[in-house]
C-alpha cells in the first residue's frame, strides 16, 4: 500500500535531493513539497499524510515547534526530520519524531528512517485494537486503554498505572506488564516502565541518569544508568 510522504524544507536544493532519493521508494508517494513549518499547518491533511520529512532551521517556525504544534493537534502520522545540525536529536525525539536523519542525505539511511517511521504506523494501527489493562479497585474493574498510559511505577509493592491526572493499580508485576507491553514500553528503571511516545522531556541528570516528565502528567520518573542507555538507544541520543 502506498503511502503518502510531504516534504518540507525552505531550501529547493534539499527538496530536489529528497525527492531524488524518494524516486527509488516505489510504496512512498510524495504528495506536496512545502517551503515552510507554517505552509504545512495551513495545508497538512493529517487523515491521509504518513510521513512528514521536516527540516528544522527554516524560516518563521522552526521544526521542532512544527512538530510539538502537530503532536497538539492530534497528528496520527509521523515525522522524520532531515537537517543538518545534530544539537536538535534530544529536543526531537523528546516530541516523538520517528528519527533525525543528518545532511548531506543518504539514500540507504533515509530508507532505514522511513522503514522505522513504517513500523511505527504500523504500531498506532494495532492499537486502534484498543487494547487494554483491567485495573482493579476493590469489588470494581475498570479498563485501561494502553496508549493512554504514561508510565507503570512500583510504589510500595504495588504497580501502578499513571495516564494523565490519573493513577491505577495494577496486579501484575513489573516483568510481566513488560513483557505484554507494545515495543515503545520500555523499562528505564527495576521500579519503572515508561511510554516513550508520552514523553515531553529528558533530562540530563547526575550519574549518567535521566529525568523524565511526560505531555499530559506532572508525573516525574527518574531512570537509572542502565535505564539512560536504553532510552538514549531508542531515541538515537
């Protein structure tokens, strides 16, 4: 199934060098190319665009504030950002980009940001299945969709589910919840699992550790080293 890719970037050279290197990717379609992060607001249709491959250093807006404007409006589809600066990665993947593929541009590491951002979809269609955690208080049950979970932190023996302003108990342990959880799970501490597509910051924090706080939540989880590497693995840090 073809899918349908726009491109945004205030240089024509770098437009004309996508859309070269995109001529080769028979299921990609390039359905617009866009001087600006502010065209793409003002033009994006986010039912029927995939991909967004999106510079950062443009005019007016810059990408990352694209992007965090895109996650706010509910965008289903994905952004890989292409540019030349590296100091953006944190910023970027901390709003969920797909990757960040530095210029000058190659061909074989564009396909391999494309195949992620593919897989990613293909995550987000799964989980239009709604699946769901039973928490359970007392004599009551109540359903947890999994996408709306921020993080699972132990506390006092118990895990519990953080999804907004929200907490619920949860009775399996931390092992078992990883081992049922979607891939972007990723356990960043013995007493956590965090939603990394909830993320809204990471920061750097003493003994090579992160800290990290979420988009909808005031939650605050603070991983351990070995937590830190994984993530920063996952979010090409």
């Amino acid at each position: 199934m073809t899918k349908r890719i726009v491109i945004v970037d205030d240089e024509q050279a770098a437009r004309l060098k996508l859309r070269q290197l995109l001529a080769s990717l028979s299921e990609w379609q390039i359905v617009a190319e866009l001087n600006s992060g502010q065209a793409l607001l003002e033009t994006l249709n986010k039912s029927a665009t995939a991909v967004v491959l999106l510079d950062i250093n443009m005019p007016g807006m810059n990408g990352i504030e694209v992007l965090t404007t895109l996650n706010a409006q509910g965008f289903t589809g994905e952004v890989i950002f292409t540019t030349a600066h590296s100091r953006y990665a944190v910023d970027a993947f901390a709003e969920a980009a797909a990757d960040y593929v530095l210029k000058p541009l190659d061909g074989n590491r564009l396909q391999l940001a494309l195949e992620r951002a593919a897989q990613k979809l293909h995550v987000k269609q799964l989980q239009q299945t709604q699946q769901e955690l039973i928490s359970h208080v007392g004599q009551r049950a109540r359903p947890l969709k999994v996408e709306a979970i921020d993080a699972i932190v132990t506390q006092d023996g118990i895990q519990l589910a953080h999804s907004g302003s929200q907490v619920y108990p949860l009775e399996h342990t931390l092992k078992q919840l990883a081992d049922q959880l979607p891939p972007h799970f990723l356990r960043v501490h013995r007493g956590a699992i965090v939603n990394r597509y909830r993320l809204s910051e990471v920061e750097r924090w003493l003994n090579g550790r992160l800290l990290l706080r979420f988009i909808h939540s005031d939650l605050e989880v603070l991983t351990s080293r070995n937590g830190a590497r994984e993530l920063k693995r996952h979010l090409k840090m």
